[in-house]
C-alpha cells in the first residue's frame, strides 16, 4: 500500500470513530494538542487511559461480586471511569456509564450488572479500533 492509499485508509477509519458515534469532538481536542514536539501525544493519552481503566474495571468488577451491592461505591468507581473515558471523547463508553450510573440509583443489580459488560464491551471494541488507527499512523510516519 502506498503512502497516499494508507492516509486515505487512516482518515476513513477516524472519520468513522465520529460516524458511529465512538468518538466525540473532545478526541479532536486532543490531536489539536498534539505537534512537532510532541508527535504521539493523543496515542500516549489514549494509552494511559486504556492503561488506568484496567484498575478502574477491575474494581468495579470486584465491587460487582460483593454482595449486597454497595450501590453508592459502584456509581462512584463508574464515575471515575466515566471521567476518563470523557477526557478522550469515547462517547460510547460514557454513555453505558451513564447508564450504569443510573441503575446504581435506582438500586436495579441486575442492571448494574448488565451494563456493566455493556460498558466492557464498548471499551474493548473502542480500543482495538484506536489500536488499528494508531498502528497504521505509525506505519504512514
């Protein structure tokens, strides 16, 4: 693949991260930070975030086995969670916290715990899919 059939490649895939509504206009904030000097900014937050939402999934997994839920604790870790999945425009995860959020208020476990794979299962297709795009960046560079 040539240089140019690989940068068409890339800007198709992130025009399709705001499409299908996976990204949202905070992700553009970030590669508006990125530059000369700091030429993988937006990759290194990207992957300190993929990097902290190991430990907050994983808490909140832990919290998802005690029983009785301590609904307040759960919507507190989701909310950290929430905060950084904001902070890179992933408007899908955010959403299914959200919503897991709003079944921690209302008490609902089996929605705590139905989202909760909702929301595990967004953040891993968001990842592979900035896994790819950074990849081919890389290899267009």
């Amino acid at each position: 693949m040539d240089r140019n059939q690989m940068q068409l490649k890339i800007a198709c895939l992130r025009k399709s991260f705001f499409d299908e509504g996976f990204l949202d206009e905070q992700f553009i904030q970030l590669e508006d930070l990125q530059d000369d000097v700091n030429p993988n900014f937006v990759e290194e937050i990207v992957g300190s975030f993929y990097g902290d939402s190991v430990r907050l999934l994983r808490n909140l997994e832990l919290s998802l086995e005690k029983r009785p839920f301590d609904f307040c604790k759960l919507e507190n870790y989701m909310h950290l969670f929430k905060s950084s999945s904001s902070s890179i425009g992933a408007i899908k995860v955010k959403r299914e916290c959200t919503r897991f959020q709003d079944y921690c208020k209302a008490g609902n476990a089996e929605g705590c715990i139905s989202s909760y794979q909702q929301v595990k299962q967004e953040h891993a297709i968001l990842r592979r899919k900035l896994e790819t795009y950074f990849k081919l960046a890389r290899q267009a560079a």
